[in-house]
C-alpha cells in the first residue's frame, strides 16, 4: 500500500488551536509551512535504504527547541496523519526591552548614532524582509545573486534581533544597536543544519570586501583548522571585531569551541539571573548571588566576558499576513550576539578607534569590554558580565 501524501497536524500543546506558520522540515532537505488549520502536506517520501527512520522536524520559533518526529518507512506507508503538539510561546517583553538589555545597560545608556558601522552575522541567515532589522546586503554559500528569502532556520533572524532590532510602532524588539547595518551572511546548508569550512571562509572574506566592522559568528566547532585560523586571522587583520561564543554543551567536556579559542576572536560564554535557575540545575553563582553560569555554557581561559544567554527574547522569522513571531531561547550564541551589539556602541562612541591600526582594533575593544565588565568572582567567567559604560562592583537590579 502506497500513498500520495503524508499530512502533518500542528496544534499548541495548552490551547489546542491550530498553529500556523509552523516550519516543517522532512530529512533536513524537504519543507513546508503550515497553514490556517496547521495543515502541512508532503508527497510520500522514497523508501530509505540506509534503514534509518523519516525525521520530521517541527518547529514554531528557535530550531534547537524543535519536536521531532521519527518514523519508518512502514508507518509512512500506513498512517496518512501524524498530529503534533508544540509548546505554548511566551509573550515578548514589555516595550520590546528584555532583560538581557536592562543586564548590559544598554536600556539607559545613551544611544549612538551607528551610521557607517556594518555588522556582518555568519549564521543560518536573516529573515531580510523583517521591519525590525536594516539588512543591507548578503552572502548566500557562495552564490553571487543574493536571495533576500525568508529562511529555513530562525537562529540568524533571531540572534540579528539581540544585536539590531528595532521597533516599529509598538511591536518589535529592541537590540542593543537598533537599527544598524546588518550583512546577512549565510553559511549554512538551506535548512540550517550544516556548514562546510569551504563556505565559512568564502564568508569571512566577503565581510572583510564588504568592510565589516564587526563580525558575529553563530557557530562553533570542537577540531581545530588551520585554513580557518588563517581566514580569522585576515579578519583581524582587517580591522574586523570577531566576536564567537563559547558553545553549548550538555557532556563534561566544557572546553571552549573554535572560532572562540583562536586569540584573533572575542570569546563569549553565556551567564542568567538567580531567578531563571531551571529546578535541575547546579548553579555556579556570582559573589553577590545575582548571577550564574549555566552548565551548558563551555567555559575556559579563553573566555572575555559573559552574557544574557537564558531565556532571553527576541524575534524570528515573520509569517505570511506579516505577523510578527517572538521566541525565547538559551544558548552562548545569544550572549555572544549582545556582546556583538556592544562592541557596535564602543566603535559608535569611540570614533578615535576607526583611525587607529586594524590590527590594534581587536584588542582595543576587548580591552573596554573587559575592563567595564562587572566582575561575577565565578571561574570560567573572564572579566566578568558585559556592561556598557563605567567598571562598577554593585549588581544590577533588574525591575
């Protein structure tokens, strides 16, 4: 028995309703939206003859908190309908300001102009049709014609949210650099999964020709290259601000990811409030018992400063009709895209920099970062969490 087509059914785990605008993803190539009745149809896929399952990948917001349907050929062939119940999604922040900004200071610090300042984010890709992000020109794997599409993964779109959002009306949230110049460097495979260092470096160097000040990396890698030291090394080179999370982990091994470990970048580890502690953690708090460091955040010498990295809030992908969709996600690459936005202030603030030598520009800014950051007294820490302005010794109050 043979059918034309297999059906996905999507509804919110609480309310029941249907939800649309859900990506459904089979065997990380094939994917498709649902609709209004969270309604998303593929034709019947070939039997596998590797004999492992049909993986159908679904998600609402942030592509690391996906549910993940498994099955065989067999059931394929047998079951016509397969319902799934996604979790329910937070409402954003007040005002759009999250508490990740009232952490660094950046919601009462005051706010620069960013004009002539480039961000490049190397990461799944930016949904460049959103009216919260000034997206102004892109990398594609490599392509020479640049398709500004929505794409599959929402990580770019959301961590291009933390470092450049801005807000329109009363939606939106606000980055730490709102409204800056965005290039939308995608490296990664179409559904967001992989990227081969062949296209990373093809990236990095069409940063450093489109004259980036400042380079997000919304990846990690546990071995070692040295064709990709080489091209981070041109980057700093260039005058290009590096910044690169830490990188998650789940197992003991806790040693920092490259990019983040070559001494060309801005390594980045992910720090939370007291009050987000999830009931299975053992947190390593600060002296002042406001902060932690989560476990899943690598940590090591090589780490400047930390950063909101739980549970923060920022936007994805928007969905046809032109809603706009908010996520919250844990993760070093959400703190290292703070810090991203940051280093974009020093170089707004600090003019005096841009005429200094490229390769002194690097170490200027992770000079200020650390020596504003406000120490934790936690090892695996570096200098401490991120702040904008003034060293203080008293933590933050967040309202």
């Amino acid at each position: 028995m043979t059918v034309d087509a297999i059906t996905i059914v999507v509804r919110d785990s609480v309310t029941g309703d249907p939800v649309s605008g859900a990506m459904v993803v089979l065997n990380g190539d094939d994917h498709s939206l649902t609709n209004s009745d969270g309604v998303a149809r593929f034709r019947q896929p070939c039997s596998r003859s590797d004999g492992k399952f049909h993986e159908f990948l679904i998600f609402r917001g942030m592509e690391f908190k996906p549910f993940l349907l498994s099955v065989s050929h067999t059931q394929l062939v047998g079951i016509r309908t397969f319902p799934v119940l996604l979790e329910g999604q937070l409402p954003p922040p007040a005002m759009g300001i999250g508490w990740g900004l009232q952490a660094i200071g950046a919601d009462v610090s005051p706010l620069p102009s960013f004009d002539g300042i480039k961000v490049g984010i190397l990461d799944t890709g930016i949904d460049s049709s959103h009216p919260g992000l000034n997206v102004i020109d892109g990398f594609n794997q490599g392509n020479d014609a640049y398709p500004f599409s929505r794409p599959i993964s929402p990580h770019g779109t959301f961590t291009a949210g933390l470092i450049g959002g801005k807000r329109r009306g009363d939606q939106g949230i606000v980055g730490v650099a709102p409204g800056v110049d965005l290039l939308d460097i995608r490296v990664f495979d179409p559904a967001g999964i992989g990227a081969t260092r062949d296209v990373i470096c093809q990236g990095v160097r069409w940063a450093i020709s489109r004259g980036a000040q400042i380079l997000y990396v919304g990846l990690g890698s546990e071995t070692y290259s040295e064709m990709e030291e080489r091209v981070w090394r041109e980057a700093y080179d260039a005058g290009i601000v590096v910044v690169a999370p830490a990188g998650n982990t789940m197992s003991d091994h806790k040693e920092v990811l490259y990019p983040a470990r070559y001494v060309s970048t801005i390594c980045v580890a992910a720090c939370g409030r007291n009050t987000d502690v999830p009931p299975d953690e053992q947190p390593r708090l600060s002296k002042d018992g406001a902060w932690f460091l989560p476990s899943f955040s690598r940590r090591g010498p090589e780490v400047d400063v930390v950063a909101p990295g739980v549970a923060v809030c920022s936007i994805v992908p928007g969905q046809p009709g032109g809603k706009t969709l908010y996520d919250h996600c844990s993760g070093t690459s959400q703190a290292a895209a703070f810090v991203a936005g940051v280093a974009a202030r020093i170089l707004a603030t600090h003019p005096e920099i841009k005429n200094v030598c490229p390769k002194e520009k690097t170490e200027l800014v992770r000079a200020l970062l650390r020596t504003n950051a406000l120490p934790l007294g936690i090892t695996g820490s570096g200098a401490g969490l991120c702040r904008l302005g003034g060293n203080t010794t008293s933590p933050l109050i967040i309202q």
